[in-house]
C-alpha cells in the first residue's frame, strides 16, 4: 500500500510539474568583442570567444548561463568569461538580452598578472534556423581598480 501511494504522489508531482522545468538546451557559440578603455578610449584588444552555454526556459524569459575563454591575438592576452543572459521575447525571431558578465584576462601564461572584471549590458538575440545571431554591448568595471572599459560584441550560437 505504501509504494502505490508513493507511485500515485510522484505520478501526480509529475503530472503538475511546470512544463519549462527541464534540464535546459545546450548551445554553442563563438564570437568577437573589442575592448576599449574609457574615458581614454585607448584599445586594450580584439576577441575572438568561444562558449559553451545552457538554454533554461524561465517562464516568459530564457536564462543563459556559460562559460567560454577568449584570445587577443593582437595583445596576447587571454582569459576566460562567465556570462548570463536573460532574454525576453519581443517576437517569434528577436529577443532583448540583458547581461551580466566576470571576466578573467591576462597576459600569456602570466597568473599573476591577471586581472578580474564584472560588467553588464544589453543586446539582442536574431533568430535564423539554425543560428543565434547577437549583438552586444557590455560595460566592465575592473575588480581592483576599478578602471572602466566598454565591449561591443557580436557572436553567433548553435543550439542543440
């Protein structure tokens, strides 16, 4: 008797589960973004990215976590990003993405030369079967310093 009424519960959790809570889509993406100091606007360095993300259907919204690494060949620097996104719909193919993001840069194998940021912004999610593409443009704030620097971005995602 104990296992049927254990059955009938789990059955009716189940059943009255929410139809967005699933482990989520994975995606892949790669993209570029320039650093910019400012007010000096002096360039810190060209970003190619690669990333590996998680589509979590919130309700109305989607929520991106991912992390990547990006390379500055024309600086060699190099470090690694934890973004999260939360994109809103505003019609079958756009979405308006707002962000958050830390990001690890350093020059070379230099650890202890690297420095911490954490910023944020907006951008938009272009949906084309089967590409994601998505603009960006992100303020970061040194960790230490607290210097300030601007990234508009662009990167092109896969979801599977």
């Amino acid at each position: 008797m104990y296992e049927l009424r254990r059955i009938a519960l789990v059955a009716t959790l189940a059943a009255a589960a929410p139809r967005t809570a699933r482990a989520g889509d994975l995606a892949v993406a790669a993209g570029f973004a320039e650093a910019i100091s400012v007010p000096a606007t002096a360039h810190l360095g060209a970003y190619p990215f690669a990333a590996l993300a998680l589509v979590v259907p919130a309700g109305r919204f989607a929520v991106v976590p991912s992390v990547g690494v990006e390379y500055a060949p024309d600086t060699g620097h190099w470090g690694f990003l934890g973004t999260v996104v939360v994109d809103t719909p505003v019609s079958r193919a756009i979405g308006f993405d707002v962000i958050l993001s830390l990001a690890h840069d350093q020059p070379g194998s230099q650890w202890h030369e690297a420095a911490f940021a954490a910023g944020g912004g907006l951008g938009l999610s272009i949906t084309t079967a089967p590409a994601v593409f998505s603009p960006s443009f992100l303020v970061y704030a040194d960790v230490a310093s607290g210097a300030l620097s601007v990234s508009p971005g662009i990167s092109v995602a896969r979801v599977f």
